[in-house]
C-alpha cells in the first residue's frame, strides 16, 4: 500500500510527481526532518502531503529517500540511483550529517566531527563497504563515539573497517562489550583535546552526551529540539532506564554544558547562541523535575 498526494487532473503528470511512502515506514521521524513542508506525522506514520514543486524540494524527498531506514520513499517504482545520494550532508564547517540511517541503530542519525587528528564518527549508520569506503576517503576517522546502547549495533563494524577505536560508557557495556575504550562514572571527560564526554544517564543507563569545542553537542537520545514545542526536550516517552535519573543529570549538566548546537539521534536539530542554549537547558531541568518514569510510549514523542 502506498500513501500518497496524486496530482490534480489540469496539472498533468511530470516525472517529479510520482514520490510515495510506502507501508513499512516506521516513524522514526528521520524523514520528517529533512522535508518538513513534504512530510508529515499522521496515524503513527509519515505521509506525503503533496509532490515536490522545484529542484529543491525534491532534493530534500531525495534525501529523506537516502537516509529512509526502510527504504520506504520511492520516487516512482525503481531503485534508488546512488547517484543522487546527497549524503554525508554538510552542515557546518567541520560536521556532516552521515545519513542512511540503520533500522538496527533505531533509524538514528549519525555524524563526522572533524578533529585535528582526523574524523570522530558519532553513532552510526548502517553499515556497508561503499560507506565505509565514502567516510576513509575523507581522511583518516580515529573514534567511533556511541552515545548509547540503541546506538551501537555497526560500531564495531566501521571501527575495524576503518582502524577507530570504539567507545561506550561502562552502563551500556553489554551492548558493545569489545568496546576499547569504557567511559565511567557520571563526571565529564576530556576523551581528547577540545571534546569532552558528558555521562547523562536517564534514556539510558549509559547514555553520553559528547561535546566538541563548546560548540557541537552530540546529544544521543537525551536531548533533542522538539518541532512541536519549539525548545529543547527530553524524550520522556521513550526513556528506557529511568526520568528521575535523566532529570538528575539535567541538574548535573547546568552550567557545565555549553554547546551553540544540538545535534541528536532522534529529532530535529537546531543551531543558537551558547546563552539561549544554557537559558533553555535551566527551563528543561525545572520542568523534568516534575516527569516521573512511565511505560515507553513511541506514539507519545513530542517531535
């Protein structure tokens, strides 16, 4: 079954109107985020409201088609043409947004971070050759940074295929138990000049949140920018571990964690002013404050 906005009669077919979204979706929101005004939640599911109207238009279906963790976005019946894979998208001097995300990793987006000594790759997707191929033409990437335990299915995959080392914080060591490098305890760590991981237990046990120069924060699953609200949120329908515990390391993280961008797994981005960063994050720990722990519930996500 395909959901999809046919043409009108008196428009006439053209070879940019034949975009659907296919039954297997699985409203991981990636979609929505990269063709807000094409793309909408309705019934638990993303739908195509309408066809592209210019070239830039279907360059975001293109993308949101390329990084589709079941390939649900189809621009008529075939395949997708690699040729017309957009991704790793640029989206500031030094990070890239990776794409083809993984339904293994949750249909979570992943990222490079340049560093003086090359690439960090934060989270994952999924995991193929060419990709691997693609991300080692950039230069070399020396870490692999899972921010969680939902996260971390390819880790290991493109830390040998690229020579990195893998991290995970001890909470979620079982999820990738040959990690080589084990974040401890709740205290931030300088994992190497200018990045700096944040333990932030809550989704989940070992959730981290890794920090690049005061400027990129690789949020994982604990914080994300809520199109819905318009602010910085807190996925409490979906925390695995424990609300309480997420909302104690809000407190922990005020006036610690300064970051201009926001740059999650689920949800959308968002780039401000360190201040407005810091005045959002006080307004998020009082209202977390009053979340308490409850069943995990996807269709209840403020996206």
């Amino acid at each position: 079954m395909n959901r999809s906005e046919n043409p009108t009669a008196d428009e006439g077919p053209t070879a940019d109107q034949n975009w659907t979204i296919d039954d297997r979706c699985t409203n991981c929101d990636v979609a929505r985020q990269l063709a807000p005004d094409l793309i909408i939640e309705r019934n638990r599911t993303s739908e195509l409201i309408r066809q592209p109207r210019d070239e830039a238009e279907r360059q975001q279906l293109l993308a949101a088609a390329h990084a589709c963790p079941t390939r649900s976005i189809r621009q008529g019946n075939g395949r997708l043409d690699p040729a017309t894979d957009p991704f790793p998208l640029t989206l500031d001097d030094g990070v890239l947004l990776l794409g083809h995300n993984s339904r293994r990793n949750a249909g979570a987006n992943s990222y490079l971070c340049r560093r003086p000594g090359g690439w960090v790759m934060i989270d994952t997707p999924r995991f193929s050759e060419g990709l691997a191929a693609r991300y080692e033409a950039l230069g070399p990437v020396t870490d692999i940074l899972l921010t969680h335990r939902d996260h971390a299915v390819h880790g290991r995959a493109y830390a040998d295929r690229l020579g990195a080392r893998l991290w995970i914080h001890e909470g979620d060591l079982e999820y990738a138990p040959d990690a080589d490098q084990v974040l401890r305890g709740i205290e931030p760590v300088e994992i190497s000049p200018g990045l700096v991981a944040h333990p932030f237990p809550g989704h989940t046990l070992g959730s981290v949140l890794y920090v690049a120069d005061e400027r990129y924060c690789f949020s994982g699953d604990s914080l994300y920018w809520s199109r819905t609200t318009r602010d910085i949120e807190v996925q409490e329908a979906v925390t695995w571990y424990s609300m309480e515990e997420q909302s104690a390391s809000l407190d922990r993280s005020l006036g610690v964690l300064r970051f201009e961008w926001l740059l999650p797994g689920h949800g959308d981005k968002r780039r401000m002013p360190a201040e407005e960063a810091d005045r959002r994050l006080r307004a998020l720990a009082v209202r977390a404050r009053a979340l308490r722990t409850e069943p995990v519930d996807f269709a209840a996500v403020r996206w």
